[in-house]
C-alpha cells in the first residue's frame, strides 16, 4: 500500500510539475507573441520571431506571424515606393497642381506651382486659398468648388505678362473621411502658364491689323486716283502723274506681298534651311550687281572688300536676299554722292559681315526696334522709296535661321553699320 501511495504522490508531484512548466512556458510563449504583436502595432514591421529551442507547434505560429510581417513590409514597401514615383510625376511636371482640403486651406503644391506663383511652399501649406491666391474670380470659384463641387475653368493673369489658365477639379471628400459628412469638397487645382500662347495670338492678330493697314493706303491712292481719271476732264500733264502714282502704289503693294510671302516662306521652312558653303564674295558680287542702277541713280559708290575666297556655311538665294536687304537700306537712307561700304572680319569660326554708310542713321531709342516687322524710323523716306518695313526683319530672320546673329551700330547724323555673322569654313581642304 505505502509503495502505491509513495508512486502516487510522486506521480503527482511530477505531473504538478510538469503542468506548472507547460504554464510558463505558455506564458512566455504569449508574451514573447504580444510583444512582437505591440512591435507591429508601433511600426517595426522588420520585426520577426525566432525558432530557438522551440517547439514544432510553437514553429509553426512563429512562421505565420513572420509571413504575415513580411507580408505587411512588402505591401507597404510597394505603396511606398508608388507614392514616390507619383510624388517625382508631380514635382517635375510642367503643370502647377495645387491640392485644396475641404477647409479651403491649402495641402499641397508642386514646383511648377511655386514657380509659377513665385511663392516657396512655406507661404502656401495650410493657408487659406483667399490669402495665397487674392483674386476675386477665382477665389469664388474655389469656394463654389469646395461647397457644391463646382467644376470651373477660366484663365487670370498673375502679375506683368504672365497668364495663366486654370482649372478646379473638385473631389468629393466623403469616401475618404468620415467626419466629412457635410458634403464639402476638396478641390485640385491644375494650372498652366499660357503667356507665351496669348503672346502669339496678340502677335498674329497685330501682324494682321499691321498688314491691313500697309495695303490700305495704296489701295486708297490707287482708287482716288484712278476715279479722277475715269472722270475725264484731266490734262495731259496730271494724267501723266496720276498714272505714274498709281504705277508707284501698285509696286509698293507689289514689294509688300513678296516680303510677306517671303516671310512666310522663311517661316514655313524654318526647321529645314539646309546651309552649304558659299562663296561669300560671289554672293555679294552678285547682290553689289542688283542695287547698282539705284547706287548710280544717286551717284552713291559702292565699296567692296578685297576679293577673297571665303566660304560660309548658307543657303546662296538665302544669303542674297540679305545683301540686297542691307544694300538698299544703305543706298536709299544715305544722301545722293555717299558711300556704302562692305567689309568682313574673320574670325575664328565666324565671318562678321558689316554693311556700312554714311548716312542719316539710327536715333539710339530707335535702334533696338529696327528689326521689328514693319518698324520704320524714318516714315516718309521708306514710303517713297517703297520700302515695306519687312526687310530688316527678313534679314534677321534669315541669319538666325542660318545660325548667325545681326545687329546695328548707328549714329543719328553720321551713319550706320549693319552686321551679321555666319559660320566660316576653313578654307583648307
Ligand atoms: N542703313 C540705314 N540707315 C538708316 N536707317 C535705316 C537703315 N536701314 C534701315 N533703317 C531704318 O529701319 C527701318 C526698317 O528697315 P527695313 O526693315 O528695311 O524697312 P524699309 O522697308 O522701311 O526699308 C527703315 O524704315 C529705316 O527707318
Ligand atoms: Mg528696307
């Protein structure tokens, strides 16, 4: 009996102890899991848990909890790196993008909105749109937006010479948050400069009033005088002078509308101009040859630099078209009996061409515009000499086209000095 009672109590003692173990290792099991549960919970999704000296049940939860920290570091790691390529998207576009919170205070902005406003993200984040954007028309819009989900789009200018075109897309707020009940809405502004777009159209549309206006005082003296003549009852003498004057208005329509097709050539075959070399003192021969029975009318001696051979990179007809330009500008803006004088510098890669007189010159306020389409200086002598005020701006646009620079150097009085550059060749084979 007492043996029985002896194995007994040691029976039990033992499996006493053995339940006590199994209790504390299930408990530091529990703790061990919370604590890498709390590790989670705080973000340290790097967290994993360890097999040592465990058990194959234990094994299996610990490889559970490790998959499913990985999982959650993977995804995360994914939304993270969406968000930064959305992020670099709208730092780089060209776009301004601006996001409005419910509140009507500003989220976020980009860099193209920074720029565009000249206001560093500082002076925008949480700012009340009112106080960052200080427009009434827009600024009603956005509320609109942010009320009602108004969409709006209408164009505003910023400050000198810059417009801008915006438009709010407002987004509904309720999904996202649920204390947004109140059907407000956030509102992305997008927004994007147009200056450069409003500046071609004002261009355009003055280029058009410009040339109206060029065509219409010959179109007037043509009819006034062809009407007198219908009328009979004129003199041989008038008769003779109307006709004349209608002949001269009728060249002048005529320069006109080859410059403007000439111009218009220029601009439809900006991209393709295909330079070659050429003979530069060919070319001016050639031009010097065009302008002489002018040159002569005026007695006016046309002065050439020594023959050399020099080649350019140009395009001939091109490079004609900009001799004869300056050539005339020269003969016709200088007194009878001057001299026009054509000189070169070369210079390492370019050849500085000047075209020089002594003629009445350039006023200094004048001289920045001289290239300027239909910029005359001198009114009354470019009508009567029947220029059309398109020829210098031909000329520029020509030599930048080939890649060189103009300009002018000029003394009201004592004369002018138009310039051009072009690539040189090196003359070595
Ligand atoms: N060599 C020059 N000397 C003085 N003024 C010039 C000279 N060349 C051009 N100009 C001025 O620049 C204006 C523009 O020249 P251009 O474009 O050739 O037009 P235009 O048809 O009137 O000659 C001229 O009207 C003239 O007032
Ligand atoms: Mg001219």
């Amino acid at each position: 009996m007492i043996p029985f009672a002896i194995g007994l109590g040691v029976g039990l003692a033992i499996g006493a102890l053995f339940a006590l173990w199994q209790m504390s290792w299930f408990r530091s099991l529990r703790r061990y899991l919370l604590d890498a549960m709390d590790a989670i919970v705080q973000g340290r999704y790097d967290v994993r848990m360890y097999e040592y000296r465990s058990r194959p049940a234990e094994i299996a939860i610990f490889r559970h909890f490790n998959r499913m920290a990985e999982r959650i570091q993977e995804t995360l790691a994914d939304l993270s790196q969406e968000r930064d390529i959305l992020r670099h998207i709208l730092q780089n576009m060209t776009t301004g993008v601006i996001y409005l919170r419910s509140d009507g205070q500003v989220q976020m902005v980009n860099h193209a909105a920074e720029r565009l406003f000249r206001r560093p993200v500082e002076q925008w984040k949480d700012r009340d749109h009112w106080t960052v954007f200080r427009n009434y028309q827009l600024g009603s819009a956005i509320d609109h937006a942010l009320l009602f989900g108004t969409p709006w789009s209408g164009e505003f200018q910023i400050r000198d010479g810059v417009t801008v075109a915006v438009r709010l897309v407002p987004i509904s707020a309720a999904p996202r948050m649920r204390n947004k009940a109140d059907g407000r809405h956030d509102v992305l502004m997008l927004v994007n400069d147009v200056s450069e777009w409003r500046r071609l159209e004002r261009m355009r549309s003055d280029f058009v009033a410009n040339v109206s206006h060029e065509l219409k005082t010959p179109i007037a003296a043509i009819r006034g005088f062809a009407e007198t003549l219908l009328d009979g009852d004129v003199d041989e003498e008038a008769r003779e002078k109307f006709l004349r004057t209608i002949y001269e208005e009728s060249l002048r329509m005529g320069n006109l509308v080859s410059d403007l097709l000439e111009l218009s050539k220029l601009e439809a075959s900006d991209s393709h101009v295909d330079p070659v070399a050429v003979d530069l003192y060919e070319v001016l021969v050639r031009a010097v040859d065009r302008v002489r029975p002018v040159a002569n009318e005026k007695e006016i001696t046309i002065e050439l630099p020594r023959e050399q051979r020099l080649h350019v990179w140009a395009e001939p007809d091109l490079l004609l078209q900009v001799f004869l330009n300056l050539l005339t500008n020269a003969i016709h803006y200088s007194p009878p009996k001057s001299r026009v004088c054509v000189t070169w510098d070369v210079l390492v890669d370019r050849v500085k061409v000047h075209v020089k007189d002594n003629g009445i010159g350039i006023p200094k306020e004048s001289l920045p515009r001289v290239f300027e389409r239909f910029y005359r200086v001198h009114k009354d002598r470019s009508r009567a000499s029947g220029g059309t005020g398109l020829g210098l701006a031909i000329v520029k646009h020509i030599v930048t086209a080939l890649g060189g620079e103009v300009g002018v150097e000029s003394e009201e009085g004592k004369g002018s000095d138009f310039w051009f550059t072009l690539s040189r060749l090196d003359a070595r084979p």
